[in-house]
C-alpha cells in the first residue's frame, strides 16, 4: 500500500452543499487527478457511500475502468442513504444494501476495503461483524476497516471477531494532524497494540496547514475558510504553523509538505490520505514522501504541537510504551 492515498471527497457533488464548497470537481477533473496518483506510485484509492450523494462512487467506476486491479479500493458504509429507517447504520439490512449499491456505483466485483464509517450505538458489534463476514466469504469485500470509532468501541469490535472467527479490522482511518492529536491518547497505542494498519485522513486540517493561514490572514477562497472543519484551537495552530514555517525553510520546502512529513514520520501510521481540487495541489502533496525531518524537527514539532497530559497518563510519567505527548 502506497504511503499516500488518494482521497475523493472533491469528487462530484456540484451545485449540491456542502460538496460544492468541499470540491464540486466534474468526471474530467476528478479523472485528471486519478491518473496523476496512479502515475507517481500511489495505489490506495479511499471514497465514501456518502461523498456527493454517491456520485464520488459513480465517478470512480467510470475512471477507473480498465485500471481496476492497479488500484486498492476503499470505500465505506454507514452515513443515511435514503429516507427511510433501515437506510442508515450497520445493521444486516443496511450493510447489505450498501455494499451491493457501491459494487453498482463502483462498477466492480469486490471492493478491497470495506469501512464502517462510524459505530452504530443501536446495532449490536456481533450483527454488523456478521454481515461483513458473509460479504467476505461471498468474495465480494477482500478485508474489513473501521473509521471513526473510540478505541473501547474497536477493542470491543476486535474481540468479537476473534471469539466469534470473523474477519477482523485490519484497519483505522482516523483524522490525525499537528493540530489534531487526539488519537495518541487511546487510538494509536491500541492500534500498534492490535498491528492496525492506520489510514491517517485530513492530515493538513481541512487546509489550515497548508501554509495559507497565518496570523495576518488567509486566503478567503480556501475550503478551510468556508467550512471550518475539523475543528482546531487556532492560536495554538499560529503556534504550530510558525515552527512549520521555519522547518520548512530549513529543508527548503513547503508548510504543507512538512506537516505531512511529519505524519508520515509518525510510529504507527500506514498511509496518508490526501485530497485535492487541482493537480498542482496534488503535485505538492504527493512530493511530501521526499522530506526527511530530522530528530531535531520532529522534536520541535512535538514540543509545539504536544497534548496536556490527562489522567491516567500523568500518574505514568515515564513509563508510558509509545513516544507520543502522553509520554510525560
């Protein structure tokens, strides 16, 4: 698996918020972008049921066509789909219907990655395990993710399946950036622990690391600026995007390449999923695997960057395995 993913979330969903605001890419542009990704090496494609009402699906199937087996196909299922109550969630009816959907969208026989998108509090872990252990003995999912989740809800789900023989999660997807560490508290520790693979998601914060936001402004036109999402503290982030500045300059490089370094850079993290709306901004995204931050760097980041400790952490100072900010 490559360690840049392409995201589709700009994919399709023009005039229709909120993707318009998100991409609103047309079949030409999002297929312009497919094939620089595929051309520089990177072979995990990551979508959603839910982008653009299903139309990120449809337009994937058409791009992709001829070049399928080239490409790990992620995609995931949860978000409501339609009006009525079994057209959302993780119960037998809605994941079957679901899957059999995005094989249509995704003009495909199987899809490589089959993510639940979040967890469903009123369907119980053994129904939604079960429906995706048929689907991978029909042949139709070739291994099962999650995305979203708090880590009581994936150890729960990991030890079902191992009682029960079903098909474990092989994977997280997770938001995770400078400005976004929540996951070292319980997510990443769990993950090495369980030997996760970890799909890391909205690296640059929805923008706000790109280098386009300082103190003294932004650009107005950014999809951060329009829709702030995910949520961050932002002076802090001034913090943060100071010190990428100066890394950056010391590499002679980009802001955005040097926050994605450093999520690359991170125990535990498999690949990176990156989004974009032109090739340029895709161009400078994938270029982040040549940056090579020194212990210096990395340590400078963290000190700016790093989580207050929270309880039980602080009673283990010293003694926590992972050299994460809950370390001490």
């Amino acid at each position: 698996m490559s360690r840049i993913a392409l995201g589709t979330m700009t994919f399709g969903g023009a005039g229709t918020p909120p993707w318009d605001v998100i991409g609103g890419l047309d079949l030409k542009a999002a297929d312009e972008l497919v094939g620089m990704a595929l051309d520089e090496g990177v072979n995990l494609v990551d979508t959603a049921d839910m982008y653009a009402g299903g139309e990120t699906e449809e337009f994937l199937g058409k791009i992709l066509k001829g070049r399928r087996r080239d490409v790990v196909l992620a995609t995931k299922a949860y978000s409501r789909m339609g009006p009525g109550p079994n057209d959302v969630g993780l119960s037998r009816v809605h994941l079957m219907n679901a899957l059999e959907d995005s094989l249509r969208r995704l003009g495909t026989d199987h899809i490589d990655l089959y993510q639940i998108h979040a967890h469903d509090h009123l369907t119980p872990i053994e129904e939604t395990l079960s429906a995706l252990d048929d689907a991978v003995r029909q042949g139709k999912v070739r291994y099962v993710g999650a995305s979203n989740t708090f880590a009581w809800q994936l150890a729960q789900a990991l030890g079902v399946a191992d009682l029960r023989g079903y098909p474990r999660f092989v994977s997280l997807q997770a938001y995770y950036s400078l400005v976004g560490r929540d996951l070292e508290r319980e997510l990443l520790p769990l993950v090495r622990d369980a030997n996760l693979g970890l799909l890391v998601y909205s690296p640059l914060a929805g923008g706000f690391l790109s280098g386009k936001f300082t103190r003294d402004g932004h650009d107005a036109s950014a999809r951060r600026a329009q829709a702030d999402n995910p949520p961050i503290d932002r002076e802090r982030g001034y913090d943060i995007v100071d010190v990428l500045r100066k890394i950056a300059g010391k590499h002679e490089t980009t802001v955005a390449r040097t926050a994605l370094a450093w999520v690359l850079a991170q125990p535990g993290v498999t690949s990176v999923i990156v989004g974009a709306k032109r090739p340029a901004q895709l161009r400078e995204n994938l270029a982040a695997v040549d940056v090579r931050l020194d212990e210096a760097d990395l340590a400078e980041l963290d000190a700016v960057s790093a989580l207050p400790l929270e309880y039980p952490a602080w009673t283990l100072r010293g003694a926590y395995p992972y050299r994460t900010p809950q370390a001490g």
